[in-house]
C-alpha cells in the first residue's frame, strides 16, 4: 500500500532524496554548484563522471565501502559525498576509511612513482560530531605540521557539514553555499521557492528534480519505501531514547521495540496464528536491523534496538 505524501518536495536526508538531487546523471550541473561552493579549490570544477558507488578492498574477504555518491572531475581528482543521518561514533573513523579506497584505486602495476590525485570526502550530517565547536557547522581538515600549523599534505580533505548547527534564516543568508545548505534543511518544509531563490537558475533546476509529483510512478513508489523505513526507524529509535532513562538502555531499546514491533504482531492475530505473530515481530525486526546497518550503527548498538543475535546481523551484512 502507498503512503500519501503531503509534501511537495522530497526529503534530501533519505537516501532515494540525496541521490535523487545530488547523484542525477541528467542533472550533474546541481552536484558540481554544490562541490564548487564547498570546496576551497584553485580551479573550478567543470565536469563530473559518477564511478561505481561499490569499493571492494583489496582481498575478496576485505571489507567494502558503500557510497552515496562517488566521482571525479576532468583533472581526475576525486569526490565521496556521504549522507549520514544516524549519529555514529566513530563516523570520523569511517570517513578516512572510505577515503583509503581511491587512494588503493590509484596505485599502478610496474614502475609508479607514487603520485596521486586529490581526495576530497564530503559529510553532510544530520547530528553534530563529538567535542566539535558548538557554534561551526562547517570543518575542513587536512594533515598539517602540529608546530606550525602549516598545511604537510594537500590531496587529502575533509569537510563536515553538520546541519543541526546551521539555523539561518533565508534573510541571514550571505553566500551561494548558506543557500544550499538551507536548501537542504528546509525543502522537505517547503510549498513552493522561496524569493530569494528564483532569480537562481541552479536552485530552481534543483526544487524541479525534488517535486515528488514530478516523479515517475517507479520513482515515487521507491521515494515512498525509503521514506517509511526512515519513519519507522526513527520512531522506534524515538522512543528507545525516551524511555532509556527509566527503563535503563536495554530496557528503553525493549520498549521501543514494542512500538516498532505493533504492526508485525498485527499481521499475525489477523491471521489468527502464532506463527503468523512470530514471522511478522521477525520480519520487521530484520527490516529495522537493515535500516540500522545503512546509518552505519554498530552491532552492538544494532542487537540492543532489535534483540536479535550479532551473528545474524553481521549476516545482514554480508
């Protein structure tokens, strides 16, 4: 059954919303506005070709990356653009992680004298990170001398968005890059584009390719899916904070389970069968674990929300 969207514009933090806008082969002009308002780089980007969003490692048994989006542009330097909603420890960790794939990716058989291209790693995040500057939403970080605090190496940055932290107004907004950002906190809130925004071509492209309704029915039914999982994810998630105080962590994650767990045990009593209970509380359980494993929560965390085995998690993700 679908749901109905009262909303205009998708929302950009589920995944199908960021790929939708940001990794759209026919609209790569929106991706490159973005990345060349981010980025402190000499030349402009021109052009971007997206690459295989899948990174294995170097070994069959080695540990892959997902992205969200990954390209490179006409100089060949590359980009990973990461959509995190979930608040994750150790999300910095992952991040150089993720990072260390197109540093394999160049390496060359024979004689190669080491040289590499430009890495650049995006996280627009829907948290804030741990002991970051209360009042800085944007971070750029490179390796540098700790005694003289010059720049060491330049083919390696971060930057880290953190979105909770930026609360402009659209009348506080000073710059092209302020404009996307309240672009992205904003649009899924919005009915139509904002004054401000409809003298800018590259904005207007980017509210049409958000329209739910301009969709096609394959795209609106996938929109859809990924919407109620975020819902559903977080409602449970929700309501296990709520009540860890009281109840203690493992009890609080419990009771936010039986909230998450109501439409499964539904299916099963209209059947009228405790298998049907049983299959429908298990169902949705992996459903959560899934969801769970995409925000990049660890097994730990994972088996406290579903109270299901870590051996049938690290299944889920393999």
């Amino acid at each position: 059954m679908c749901m109905t969207i009262k909303e205009k514009y998708i929302d950009p933090f589920t995944d199908f919303g960021f790929k939708q806008i940001f990794g759209n082969e026919n609209h790569k002009n929106i991706l490159i506005s973005f990345l060349n308002d981010l980025l402190d780089i000499e030349h402009k980007i021109v052009s971007v070709e997206y690459r295989n969003l899948e990174q294995l490692g170097l070994n069959i048994v080695d540990r892959k990356a997902v992205y969200d989006i990954y390209c490179t542009d006409e100089k060949e330097n590359n980009f990973i653009v990461e959509l995190q909603r979930g608040k994750q420890k150790y999300f910095k960790d992952r991040s150089v992680y993720y990072t260390s794939f197109p540093i394999q990716e160049q390496s060359k058989k024979g004689t190669w004298d080491y040289s590499l291209k430009k890495i650049y790693f995006v996280g627009i995040l829907e948290f804030e990170l741990e002991n970051s500057n209360k009042e800085k939403y944007l971070s750029k970080v490179q390796l540098c001398d700790t005694q003289t605090n010059e720049i060491f190496y330049d083919k390696l940055t971060y930057y880290y968005i953190e979105m909770p932290k930026f609360k402009k107004t659209e009348k506080e907004l000073s710059n092209h890059l302020e404009y996307w950002l309240y672009y992205l906190n904003n649009l899924n809130n919005l009915n139509k584009i904002p004054e401000s925004f409809k003298e800018d071509k590259i904005l207007n492209e980017a509210f049409d390719i958000a329209e739910f309704l301009a969709l096609d029915d394959d795209k609106q039914f996938a929109y859809q899916q990924d919407l109620k999982a975020r819902n559903d994810y977080k409602n449970v998630l929700d309501f296990a904070v709520e009540n860890a105080t009281e109840y203690g962590l493992k009890q609080g994650m419990e009771k936010g389970m039986e909230k998450g767990m109501e439409k499964g045990m539904e299916k099963g009593m209209e059947k009228g069968k405790i298998e049907g209970k049983i299959e429908g509380i298990q169902e949705e359980k992996l459903s959560i674990a899934r969801n769970a494993i995409s925000q990049g929560f660890d097994n730990k965390t994972i088996s406290l929300i579903t109270s299901l085995p870590i051996q049938i998690i690290e299944n889920l993700q393999k």
